[in-house]
C-alpha cells in the first residue's frame, strides 16, 4: 500500500487518545478492567496485546492526551461488546395495528445470547454463519442502525471507555450491502463531494482534493474515477466491484477508526471479491480496526482475514486468529478434509440442519466449549464480564458523556458549505440526467407545438370565446401533468440516498432540501416559460409583450405549485407506486374545481373547500384576466341582436365575469399559488426530516 495513501486527514474529532505502547507508573490493564471488573492482566492473548492502556485507577480515563498532529496515520481502535442480549418480535409486525397501535408484540425470540467479542485496531475480523445466525444483527448493534423492534442490552466499549451511538458514529464508517450514489456523477465527483462535507473546514479545498486523488490510488480507482457511477438501465457506469470500492472510498476519505461493512462482496465474483477484501487487508494494515460480515468467502479471500467471528443460533461460537479456527474444529472432532475450502467447512458445520436439528446443535455446543476451554475463549469470557456492572443499557445516550440527539448533531461542514456542495451535486443531476432535462425539454416543446397547432391563430369572436378559455385551461392542465407525475419517481429514488447520507451524519435534511430546490428552479422557470413562448404566440392570445410576460409568470407558479404538490405526496408516502396512486387522487378532483368544468355558484357549500384548494382555479383566473381584460370590444357581439347572441359578452371583462373571475383578482391569485408554493414545500420537508430522524 501506498503509504502517503495511507495517511488520513484528522477529523473534527475530540483530542485523540492514543493506547500507549510502554505503559508507566499506574497500572496495565487487562480488558476486563476496562468495564472496572477486575485488574489483573489475562496473559497469552495475541490479540490483544494493544490493551496496554496506561490509566488512572480511579477514573479511568486515559492518563496520556497526544497532541493531534494535523495528519494522521490512522490508529484504529480497539471495539468490544459485552454481554449483548437482543430480542425482537417473534414475528415482524405486518398489519397497521401490529405495527403502530400495539405497543408490545405478543411473543418475542431472543436473536443473540450473551454476545462478547472484541474487533482489534490494524485487524481485520470477518463475522462469519449460517443463514440466521445473527450476524447482520450483531453489526447492526454495534453500528446502531435498523434496530426497530428490538430491545438491546449489553455494553459497547472503545479503547476502554463505554460508548453510545452517537460516538461510535463519529469515529467509525458503514459500508452498507446495497451501494447507493447520485449515479449521474463520476467517482471523482462523487468523492470530492463526499470531501467536502466530511473533511470538515480546517482543510483547503486542495487538501481535501488531494485526499481524494490518494484515496483514489489506494483503492484503485485510477482508471475509472472520471466515469460515471451509473444510473441502472438509463447511465451505464462502474462495475460492481469498482462501485463497491468506491463506497469504500466514500468511507475512509476522513479516516475512520473502525469500518463496518456489511457482505462487502456479495454480488462480485470470485475474482472481484478478492480484490475487494484485499482493498480492506490494506486498510486494516494501515492500521484501521475493519469488521465485516460475509457469506461463503473463497478460500483465498479467507487467508486475507485477520481474526473470525463464528456465530450460530444467535451465540458466537469461536472469535479468534484465522489460522486458529480449523484446527480447533479439528480439536473438537470436525476436521477438515484435504482441498477443502476452510470457510466452507465451518459454516457446513455450524448450520443448524431442520431435519437433524438436535444433532445440529449438540455439534455446535461442542464446538463452543472447545473454544470456551481455549485461551481465546476465556478472553471473550472475561470481556462478557465487562457488562456486570454496568448499570446503564447500550441505548442510554449519556453513556460516554456525549447528550447528542439527532437534532443536535455536529456536521464537519458549515450549513452554507453544505448548501454549496448539495447544490452542485443536485446541479449535476439535473443537467446530466437524460431523463430529468433532455426528455422534458423535448415533451414540452412536441406538446406545445401540437397545441399551438390544434389552436392554431384563434380569432376572437363569439363563437370562439370557449375555444380560447379552452387554451388557457389546457395550457395549464398540460403543463401540470407533463411534469407533476414524472416528477415523483425522481424524488422517491432520491429519497434512500439522502436518508443513509444524512443517517452517516453527512449534512443536514434542510440543506438538502434547500440546495435541491434551488437547483431544481431553473427548470421549473425555462421549461413552462418555453411551453407558453410556443403556445401563447400560436394560438393568437393578446399579441403584446406585458401579457405575454404576466402568462409566462402564471404558467411558472402554476408548475411550481404542482411539482410542491408532488414533493409533498412523494416525501410524505415515499414510495413511488404508491404516490403515483395517491396523487391522482389528490389532483384530480382539484381540477373539476378548477372553473372550466364547472360553475363556482353551483359548488356545494361541503366541496368549498377543495375550491378553495384548487390551484387550476387561480391560475385560470389570472390567466383568463390577463387575456380577457385587454379585449375592449367581442367582434360580433357588441352590436348582435339576433336572439342566439343575446347572452353573448360584449368586452372582454364581461367573459371574465361571464365564469365567474372577478378582474380584480389577477395578483391575488398569484399570492395565493406563491402562499400554497410555501406551504407544501414546507411540509414536503417536514414529512422528510421526518424520515430522517426515523431513520436514524
Ligand atoms: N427486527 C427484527 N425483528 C424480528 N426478528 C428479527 C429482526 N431482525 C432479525 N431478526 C431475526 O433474527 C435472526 C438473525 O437474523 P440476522 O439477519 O441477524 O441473521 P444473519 O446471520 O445476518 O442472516 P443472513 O446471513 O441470512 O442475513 C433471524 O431469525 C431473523 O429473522
């Protein structure tokens, strides 16, 4: 590994406490000690030998605070869990009243049992089991995610000192199973912006871009760090392995101490696989504490781990040194036969098999009291003691002296950093995203066209006076469908993207929101400004320029409140099949109040209300105003006497009142569209953040 690759900018992190080489005056201490448990010193552990931490007895807080030096060598640190007893429902909530009204499930399982292990730092320790033994439960522990419906108990502890999510999360990273980016951007772009959030503002921007470039060589991304990440069946983009790589990349720009990941090679190939974990070796050599889960690792990929966590039916069964495991088995009666993958050998032997389940576990408690008997065994007992006096559970947040909640987080980058790096980001996807500018441009311009042509050049006359309230009406509702819906999927596949970045502590739910609006304005002020350029001139609408330019705004605060409409029913239902179902819902009926369909004085008192909620009616009206009020004169009307024209309007504000507007209600209308452009983003962005702290 490159080993200026290997330096990792400092974060804004509190002083670092480093582990002592040489402990001095007070005493050395053993793991068990760290919990205050006991203080004698557990001897033959090779895995433990950085426990030598030098402390004062009493408080036990490290006696040492290193100056931190402006860049790091990343240190890693030692991660232990103790006791970690986890129980969930029995079954997952499914029904409306399971999930939301009851508040206890009816039965519930234990899913780990009296759990203890330690992750050491500059190791690489792989969490391995069957299907269902509790692997991705125990990483989910440890990390703190996804821990809906349990109840944890037990003790987390880093470099000797109790901790809680919120400190766990600032010194370590998660690599999830699913990648997910902003598939329009290269990786280059995506890891300078991840740089600019993360790396925090004691860093110029050339120093966070040359951490990037070193990330970039370290985990061989070279030749594909100006290619798009991709967009599946629209941008093509990195291989799989290439985008596994970069998520970690993402992670380690501000060097983590520890880095969860969770199945980092499921999906790759053999051959993909063994460049990933080598990736992760190298880390781990560079001196990171590295935990991962993985399923079936070849048996190269086996020899790169470090130390192995075996769990089965919720218990860990062997944590140790990876060249120690087989020959423990060995010990306990399960060699394993010659040309054999190893790994493939434990995990077939720590499955639990439905049709011989109680000789199953009788091999697997076997297993466990050889590795209980073992020198290993007994450091993982004495760890699980660590728990014993703690009186405080995992999920009390005053653990570690940190009294964070999600709204008072810290972010490395300042709120207007934050907006700036969001807003290049969001710039990005809408100039690149075929779907997002190039076809809507395109629809919007074949639209218009195909209007300006079927209304081609109307003249006013009596008989023409419903065909232009029908432009103005179309024109509104055309615009409102040809980008309202499509809008929708945009948002929803944005929305995971978001909330992980924002649950990882990347920047805040309202700088996004703020940044991606703004970013999006453009559109939403070019594209309904070029549907009405076309429509307006070819339909023959008051030919002057003022009238033209009030249309052109109408048009734009009608879309802008039907794209508000939009992000509120995307954000609120966050599903896409599910809003595009609701929002129709929504939508439509609003329309038949929107005045072309319908006479207001007929409305019914009790649908007052969804009037008053139509926005097609405003923007009718001001668009009907600006017509109507510069017509003086109806050719053809003014001076009818033939009994069909007696109803007929003679000037233009007559139209006006002829469906009900009143001509004083030109900018009302637009400060009521502007109000309801308000309210709706404002609950699109509660219904988000509200995402965001569930998801936490
Ligand atoms: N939130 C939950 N509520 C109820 N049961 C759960 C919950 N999460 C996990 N379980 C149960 O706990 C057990 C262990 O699940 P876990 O996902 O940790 O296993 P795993 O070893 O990661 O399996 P796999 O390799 O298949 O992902 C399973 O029986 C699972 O159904």
């Amino acid at each position: 590994m490159d080993s200026s690759s290997s330096r990792c900018a400092s974060r804004p992190a509190p002083p670092l406490l480093l582990p002592l080489a040489a402990p001095t005056a007070p005493t050395t201490l053993s793991v068990a000690v760290i919990a205050g448990v006991k203080r004698n010193r557990i001897s033959q552990m090779n895995f433990d030998e950085s426990l030598n931490l030098t402390y004062d007895e009493d408080s036990l807080t490290p006696l040492v605070e290193l100056k931190k030096p402006s860049v790091l060598v990343p240190e890693g640190c030692n991660l232990y869990w103790s006791s970690l007893n986890v129980t969930g429902p029995e079954n997952k909530p499914t029904t409306f009243k399971e999930k939301y009204l009851t508040s206890k499930p009816k039965k519930v399982k234990q899913i780990l049992h009296n759990v203890s292990g330690i992750a050491e730092a500059g190791k690489l320790l792989a969490i391995m089991g069957s299907s269902g033994a509790g692997k991705t439960t125990l990483l989910n522990v440890l990390t703190s995610r996804n821990l809906k419906n349990l109840d944890v108990q037990g003790t987390i502890l880093m470099d000797g000192h109790r901790t809680n999510k919120w400190k766990i999360r600032e010194v370590s990273a998660f690599v999830q199973q699913h990648d997910m980016f902003v598939g329009t951007l290269t990786a280059r772009e995506h890891l300078r912006f991840m740089a600019k959030l993360r790396m925090g503002n004691q860093y110029t921007l050339k120093q966070k871009y040359d951490r990037v470039e070193s990330v970039i060589k370290q985990m061989g991304l070279t030749n594909c760090a100006n290619t798009p990440i991709g967009i599946p069946n629209s941008v093509k983009g990195l291989s799989c392995g290439e985008m596994k790589r970069l998520a970690f990349a993402s992670e380690i720009l501000t060097c983590p101490k520890i880095l969860f990941c969770d199945e980092p090679t499921s999906g790759l190939d053999a051959f993909m696989a063994g460049h990933v974990v080598q990736a992760l070796r190298s880390l781990a050599d560079g001196g990171m504490t590295i935990i991962i889960t993985i399923h079936q690792p070849s048996s190269q990929v086996y020899g790169l781990f470090h130390n192995l966590c075996l769990m089965a039916c919720g218990r860990t069964i062997y944590l140790g040194p990876v060249e120690e495991a087989v020959p423990l088995f060995s010990r306990c009666g399960f060699p394993c036969p010659p040309y054999y993958n190893p790994a493939d050998h434990l995990i077939r032997t720590l499955a639990v098999i439905d049709r011989d389940r109680e000789n199953s576990l009788k091999n697997i408690a076997k297993i466990r009291d050889g590795f209980l008997k073992s020198s290993h065994g007994q450091v993982i007992a004495e760890i699980g003691k660590a728990d014993r006096k703690s009186t405080s559970s995992y999920n009390d947040d005053s653990l570690f002296g940190s009294d964070k909640s999600f709204f008072s987080q810290e972010y490395a980058a300042g709120y207007f950093d934050q907006l700036m790096a969001l807003g290049w980001r969001s710039w990005l996807t809408v100039i690149r995203d075929p779907i997002l500018l190039k076809v809507r441009l395109f629809q919007v311009i074949i639209t218009g066209l195909i209007t300006g042509t079927v209304y081609f050049n109307t003249k006013i006359t009596p008989e023409t006076i419903i065909s232009i309230n029908g432009i103005m009406f179309n024109h509104i509702r055309n615009l409102n469908f040809m980008l309202q819906f499509p809008n929708v999927p945009v948002i929803t596949a944005e929305m995971p993207i978001v909330l992980r970045e924002n649950a990882n502590g990347v920047y805040r739910t309202s700088t996004y929101f703020i940044a991606k609006n703004i970013a999006e304005l453009p559109q939403y002020i070019v594209l309904p400004f070029i549907y009405n350029l076309i429509v307006y001139w070819m339909t023959g609408l008051y030919p002057a320029v003022l009238p033209f330019l009030f249309a052109s705004f109408v048009t734009i605060m009608l879309l802008n409140v039907a794209i508000s409409v939009s992000y509120a029913v995307a954000t609120i239902f966050g599903d896409v099949a599910i809003s595009m179902t609701v929002l129709p819902v929504f939508v439509v009926p609003i329309m038949a109040f929107g005045g072309f369909f319908i006479a207001f004085d007929t409305i019914p008192v009790y649908f007052g209300w969804l009037s008053a909620l139509s926005y097609f009616k405003y923007a009718y009206e001001a668009f009907a105003i600006n017509q109507w009020e510069n017509i003086p004169v109806i050719p053809g009307c003014l001076n009818a006497t033939s009994k069909a024209l007696t109803s007929c309007p003679k000037t233009g504000l007559e139209v006006i009142e002829s469906i009900d507007f009143s001509p004083d209600n030109k900018w009302f209308d637009m400060v009521v569209m502007f109000v309801m452009i308000i309210v709706l983003r404002f609950i699109s962005y509660m219904a988000l953040l509200f995402r965001s702290y569930k998801n936490q």
